[in-house]
C-alpha cells in the first residue's frame, strides 16, 4: 500500500519527536512518503497531487484546517481522462489529530490524544478498515462536519484575531467571544438571513445558522456540543436557525446545546433535518466559517450534501 502524510509542522498537540516516531510507526505498514504543508491552503495542494499519483492512502496530521485543506484537495482531483473521481477511487482519508479540538477525528470515533488515535490508524491500515461518508459543500468547497452563517463564525473570527495577538484558545475565550458578538452584533436586532429550499416556502428573518453534517457541531473539552443531535455522516445536511437573538433566548438555547439528550428547541428555533439542497441569502454580508475556518463575509451561498463521497480509515 501507497501512503502519503501530509504534516502541519505548525499542529498544536505534536512535537517533531513525535512526528518521527509517527512516521517510523507508518513505514512499518505502508510504503509512505512524507510532505509539508508550507502555507495556508498548500495541504489541498499536496492531497490533490496525491490523489491523482494514484496512492492508496492519504494520512494527515494535523487539526480540522488541515483535513478540511485536504478533503477540498481529494475532491476536486482529476483521473488521467479529466473526470472526477468515485470515493472508490479515491485514496481513503486516514486522519491522526494534532490540533486543538479534532472534531473531525473525534466525530469518526478516534480518540481525542494523537498517540492513541494514531494507534487507531494503524490498525485500521493493516486491516484495511474503513467507511464511506457524505460531505457538505458550500458553493465550490466541501467540509467535514459543519458551516456556520452568522453568529458562530463571528465568533469564530473573534478568536482568530485573539489568537494572533498570542491568546491560547480556552473555552473561556470563547465565552467571551461569544458574549461580546451577542451583546454588539448586528443580527441581534436586525435579522437579515433567508432560507430557501428547492419547492418549500423560504424562511426569513434568520439572525444566524449553523450547518452541521454530523453530530456533534464542537466539542467543549471533553464534553460534546449538539445543536443538531441527529446529524450523521450518512444522511443530508441539518441546520439550526435562531429568529431572533434576544440575550436571554439565546443564552437558553445554547445551554439545550449541552444537555446529555440535546432537542434545542423554542419560538426563535428552526430546525431541519437531512436537507440535501438549500441556500441562505442575506440582506447584508454575514461572517462565514466552514469547519471552525473563518472564510470572510458572504451574502449568498449554496449548500448541498453530497453522500457517500470519500472514504475514511476507523
């Protein structure tokens, strides 16, 4: 078997010792190469030429940037003749967590600590285990477990720019992110989101969205977040729509997030379940972040799933 690891040498959890020790641990499996990525967006870069050398295997090291980078990088590659490939033909995705949260390893089963998931890794190449899930896509890119429109990703860009001021991301400083786009944000007053599905009504008057493509949406520490508890890799889309951001309406809903039997639910709730095709449109541009990555602000986008897309290694 043919393998390529794809390493963030900037990955939150992992040493350059650790990295060797992974890499002598794969060779002893599979006959791998080992790449860099060098730049933001260079990992899709390397998993598409990857993918059309024709490797078996494609392991990334590294947190859910990196396997978004590289999930984007395997479905937009090409065989010989200029088609796309089926997720049969694809090299199956193998996903060692390096990074922060690692919702995506986790989703999958794996555990929250590289060495253990790693373990996982390698068990599952010599034995060949794997499945096949759906994605999300968002216009022309595709994401693993969730998107968000609205108040999410502000938050989300909050932390981005705490972070490069040197702040260690906490759940702490997330609260406060949150508190503060809660408390400021536009979309607390003026709603400015609609929801349209192909022969529904459109639902209007959405203060923020959050897309998940299985559960849970993050995690807190150990503990799981689950606005769309039955989201799952094997079925369409599920979306949660706040109406209105009232701070106390909100700060109810998001608590429901936490519960052991999430079922968020309220006046200001829409939910939806397994939804293969919609857009949101906004009257004024909404922050966007697909996989916990701040993307910038949109008015528009289209959001389709896309089922049994891409194999992974459990």
């Amino acid at each position: 078997m043919r393998a390529v690891l794809l390493v963030n040498p900037k990955a939150t959890t992992t040493s350059e010792r650790a990295r060797d020790v992974l890499v002598r641990a794969l060779r002893s499996e599979v006959d791998l190469s080992v790449r860099y990525t060098r730049r933001r967006g260079h990992a899709t870069t390397l998993a598409r030429e990857a993918a059309e050398e024709g490797v078996d295997a494609v392991v990334t090291l590294g947190g859910d940037g990196t396997v978004n980078e590289v999930v984007n990088g395997l479905m937009t590659a090409t065989t010989a003749g200029g088609e796309a490939p089926s997720a049969e033909r694809l090299p199956a995705l193998a996903t060692v967590p390096g990074g922060s949260t690692n919702v995506f390893a986790r989703a999958l089963g794996l555990p929250r600590e590289w060495p253990e998931g790693a373990s996982m890794i390698l068990e599952g190449l010599r034995l060949g285990r794997h499945r096949t899930i759906g994605l999300g896509r968002a216009d022309d890119r595709y994401f693993t477990f969730c998107a968000g429109f609205g108040l999410d990703a502000a938050v989300i860009h909050r932390v981005e720019e705490a972070r490069r001021r040197g702040r260690v991301p906490s759940p702490a400083l997330y609260f406060r992110a949150f508190s503060a786009q809660l408390l400021v944000g536009a979309e607390r007053r003026h709603p400015a989101i609609q929801l349209e599905r192909p022969g529904e009504t459109a639902e209007g008057d959405l203060a923020t969205i959050i897309v998940q493509n299985t559960a849970p949406w993050t995690y807190i520490g150990d503990r799981e977040v689950n606005p769309n508890p039955e989201a799952s890799f094997d079925l369409g889309l599920d979306v949660l729509a706040l109406r209105q951001l009232g701070v106390a309406s909100t700060t109810r809903t998001v608590t429901q997030f936490f519960s052991a039997t999430p079922n968020p639910r309220g006046r200001q709730v829409l939910r939806l379940h397994d939804v293969g095709e919609f857009t949101l449109v906004a009257s004024r541009p909404q922050a966007f972040q697909l996989d916990g990555d701040y993307l910038g602000e949109r008015e528009k986008v289209r959001f389709t799933s896309v089922p049994a897309a891409l194999r992974v290694i459990c």
